[in-house]
C-alpha cells in the first residue's frame, strides 16, 4: 500500500541534543512538507520542499534543518538551538503543482525533551 | 496570505444530534478549502475539498460542506453525530500553489 511512514513513533532528547525525525513516502510524490503541532495552535509549517535537493522555510524554520536527497525521503533534524522542541511533527505529502488534491499524512512523531 | 479562522475551539453535542463546525477564510482570490479530521495521536485524514466546482461539498462519514464565498465561510456539518466522530477537526486554505495554511482546530465531543 502506498503512503508515508514516519518514525519513530516516539522520541525523547535529553537537553543540547540534535534528534532526526524520519519520513519516507511510496506515492512517487514531488511535494513533502514538515508541520509542527501543539496543543490549541493547529498545524504550522516547518520547511517544505518541491523538488529533490530543494526546500523552502515555513512559519517556523528556526532551530530545525531538512535534507531532500531522494524523492522518496525527506528528514527532519531538531537541533539543540531550537527552544522548545517537544510537539507533535507531522509529515506530509502532495502531487507537485496539484496542491488542490490535499495532503497525505503520516502518522506523526511526538517528541519529548527529557 | 490566505489564513482560515475556526469560529469554536470545542465543540460538544449529543449522540444522533445535528455536528456544525465553523470556518470562515480569508484569500485574495478563489481558495481551495479543506476539512481534515485527526483522531488522538494519529495523523490527518481528508475529510473533504471544495475546489472552484459544485459549492456543496460531500465527504467521508456523512460529513458535508457548503463554499458561501458573500460569507467567506465553509462550515462543516453532519447530521447525525456518531460516538466515533469524536476527533479533532482542521479547516485548512490553499491558494495557488502555496502550502496548506491550517486553522487552529476544533476539538468535537460527542456525548452517549
């Protein structure tokens, strides 16, 4: 079946730690997209990218990087400059230039800062 | 920029009672719109698209949505609520090809 895995499903950084989130798509999708969610703030968007070995900052890039090599993976770094890392981080995917046909969701990593 | 405003942060109705969430948008020009639902820890499931076509939109779960472009809203209703609709619901705009901008969310209690 086609879709979008991320893992782990849960993940804890001690303090000054960097963390890699990962998210991996089999829908031959251009588009992935990285959002973070808290309680009550709905979705924001992280870094999205279009292409391979392109991306672009959202709302709330800062203290976050992305790497896009391959078409199918996308991954998420949480770097230790980034002040209040413990959310929900969804992944998610489209059809490159057809953004009216929605996303598609992973089922998301929650990250806790221990 | 686009942004979506969702009128009510809870919402709590009865079991087999009408479910209205509410949405108004804002966009400088003709938005596609979506309604999202996610159930507790899991990701997004789209639950249905308005794009420039039948102003009515019928999605999953008996859920339906009407584009009223003089009221700049696209509020979500159902019927008949159901114990499992209990989730929480994301009004989300897009315009052109920039990326999805989300609304804040409403949380739907259903009550046995």
């Amino acid at each position: 079946d086609g879709g979008i895995t991320q893992s782990p499903k849960y993940l804890f950084r001690k303090e000054g730690q960097n963390v890699t989130l990962s998210c991996e798509q089999n829908l031959n999708h251009d588009a992935m997209y990285w959002y973070r969610q808290d309680p009550g703030q709905g979705l924001r968007l992280i870094y999205y990218s279009q292409i391979v070995n392109d991306f672009q900052k959202g709302d709330i890039a800062e203290g976050y990087s992305v790497s896009r090599e391959k078409k199918e993976s996308f991954p998420l770094t949480v770097t230790s400059a980034q002040k209040n890392p413990t959310a929900f981080y969804l992944c998610a995917s489209s059809i490159a230039g057809q953004i009216n046909y929605g996303y598609t969701f992973g089922s998301g990593t929650r990250l806790t800062v221990v | 920029a686009q942004s979506v405003t969702q009128l009510d942060s809870h919402v709590s109705v009865s079991e087999g009672t009408p479910v209205l969430l509410r949405c108004n948008y804002s966009s400088s020009y003709s938005p596609s719109l979506f309604w999202y639902v996610q159930h507790p820890n899991k990701g997004l499931q789209l639950l249905l698209k308005y794009t420039s076509a039948a102003t009515l939109v019928k999605g999953i779960n008996g859920f339906e949505a009407e584009f009223k472009k003089s009221e700049t809203s696209f509020h979500l209703t159902k019927p008949s609520a159901h114990m499992s609709d209990a989730a929480e619901y994301f009004c989300v705009v897009s315009q052109g090809n920039t990326p999805l901008v989300f609304g804040k969310g409403t949380r739907l209690s259903v009550i046995a």
